[in-house]
C-alpha cells in the first residue's frame, strides 16, 4: 500500500490517541485536524515553562502572518525577501505591493486544482495546527530502531484510514514517497520488473494527464503507456499481454468513483485514492487493493510538502 507521510512523530502519543478518538466524533474536518495534530506532534508537549529556544522562531513567525497582503496572496518565511523584509507573494491574477491589484487582461487557468481553496480552514484553526521544528530535529539517517520509517507515523496513518473508513490497511506495507506522482512511476516501475514482455501502461478515458506524461518521460525497456484502457477490452491478446492499469477513484478529472475496466492474470492494476476522503466523495466502503495511492495533498491540501 502506498500511504501519505510526513516528519517523524516523538513517542509519546496518549494524548494524540484520545485527540483521534475526538476527531472520529467531531466528524471529516475535526479528523483532518486532529490528526495533523499527530503527525505534527502540535500540541502534544507544550511545555508551561517559558519559551527559550523557540521563542525567537514564534516572533518571527507572528511578524510574517501579520503582514497584510489584502487577501489575494501571502507572506512566508521561507519567501521572497526586499529590504530584509519579507514580501507578498501574489496569487494568479493580483499583483502589487500588497496583491491588492487585479491584474488586467488576466486569463485563470483552471486546468489544475491548486489546494489553497483549504487555506482559510487552516487560518482559522492556526493556534492548533502550528508546528514549531528544532534545527536538530531528527538529523540521523535512521531512527534509534535502526529503522528508515516512524512507527508512531506508521500506526497513526493506518489509524487515520481506519477513522475515515476510506482504505483496509491491515497486512498492508505502507510506502512513502516525495508526493503521489513518484508514487505513480515507482508502482509501474515495480510492477514491470518481472513481467515476460514490456507491460502496456493504460488508463480508461478521460485520464489524469500525469499517468501518460509520466510514464513517456520514464520510459524503459519494461513498460510504455499504451492510451485508453477500454481499447484493450475487448482485445484477443489481453489474456496473454502484460498491463498496467491505472485506475483513479474518485476521477480526475470527472470526478467518477471508478473500477478497474481490466482484468486478468496478466494485469496489474494502480489505484489512485487521491480524493478518496470524505470532504470529496461519499465512501461507499473501505478501499480493499493491492496497490493502493493516497497523497497529503488532497487530504489537506499540503500539496507543497510533497508526500505521498
């Protein structure tokens, strides 16, 4: 299975198990933001005492998201600096010192959901989904179990799954990845691997773009994307070709929940669960697949964080 992730979690986690118990409660968009809380460590040690190390970072930090950008744009820390200052970093279609300019001539591009839609849930939940990181957080390669993967991060996903009843991850692997995309071409990549013959990458129309871009822009000797799905349906020879099917549910783009169109010994299928959550689509029941891909992106709309 292939799951979100994010940075490690610390150990100590009674606190986060009853704030998940809350959230089933609460209902999709407590569940979100408790465990976010989890996976964060927000909120879990916040020490009484006065702040010494961090107190530097929360001023700053405070300083940025007071600066006034007329709500068509923000401030970051990590962004564009004049004069030692940070600056407004406009959205599409403003433009000025504050983005309080409406750009003429502007055309919107909606070809892509960008998730700042999920911005202003996460503005108003600020104080509880702050996350404040040490510069010596978790330098070493491993963790002290000599693993490459938390535990804590671990259970706590499966336990959000499970919350959601979006996806059986019992007796599932859970794999992280820099965002779903490399996912997609790592699962196709690993499924090729022993096949007989090249595999015939395929996705029923109409598909999300990255599945053929991908897999034109990794092409090996193991596979190649081969367009819609529903050519090989009724083919003579797809009981004997090795394929690779990707399936999205719900759709991107038409938002369809979908099956495979597929089958047989010699297909493989792809499931991309990215918007299968609740503040999406209706979950009929559990997602129960082999390779299953969600990503943090839709989930929360961190899509600049980059985990799949």
């Amino acid at each position: 299975m292939f799951a979100f992730s994010t940075d490690p979690l610390l150990a100590e986690t009674r606190a986060a198990v009853e704030a998940l118990r809350l959230a089933m409660l609460k209902g999709w968009r407590n569940i979100v933001l408790e465990a976010l809380n989890v996976f964060f460590v927000a909120n879990l040690c916040i020490s009484r005492k006065p702040l010494s190390w961090s107190a530097g970072a929360e001023a700053e930090a405070e300083a940025v998201a007071s600066i006034s950008c007329s709500g068509h744009g923000r401030a970051f820390l990590d962004g564009l600096i004049e004069n030692g200052k940070p600056v407004c970093e406009c959205n599409a279609c403003y433009g000025g010192p504050d983005c309080s300019q409406l750009l003429p001539n502007c055309v919107a591009d909606a070809d892509s959901g960008d998730p700042l839609f999920l911005e202003p849930f996460w503005m108003k939940n600020s104080s509880r989904s702050t996350v404040v990181i040490p510069g010596w957080h978790r330098m070493s390669y491993d963790y002290s179990d000599n693993s490459y993967i938390s535990q804590e991060l671990e259970k706590n996903i499966r336990k959000l799954h499970a919350i959601t009843k979006n996806a059986v991850t019992d007796g599932r692997y859970i794999v992280f990845g820099a965002g779903s995309t490399q996912l997609l071409n790592a699962a196709v990549y690993a499924l090729s691997m022993n096949m007989s013959s090249p595999a015939k990458v395929v996705a029923e129309k109409p598909f999300y773009p990255v599945y053929k871009e991908q897999t034109e822009f990794f092409k090996a000797k193991q596979f190649e994307f081969h367009g819609d799905a529903s050519l090989l349906r009724n083919s003579t020879s797809k009981t004997t070709e090795n394929v690779i099917e990707f399936v999205a549910s719900p759709n991107n783009p038409d938002g369809n929940l979908k099956k495979a169109v597929l089958e047989g010994p010699s297909v493989k299928t792809i499931h991309d669960y990215a918007y299968y959550w609740p503040h999406y689509t209706a979950i009929p029941a559990p997602a129960n697949e082999d390779v299953m891909i969600f990503t943090m992106s839709k989930l929360t709309g961190h899509a600049g964080s980059r985990f799949g």
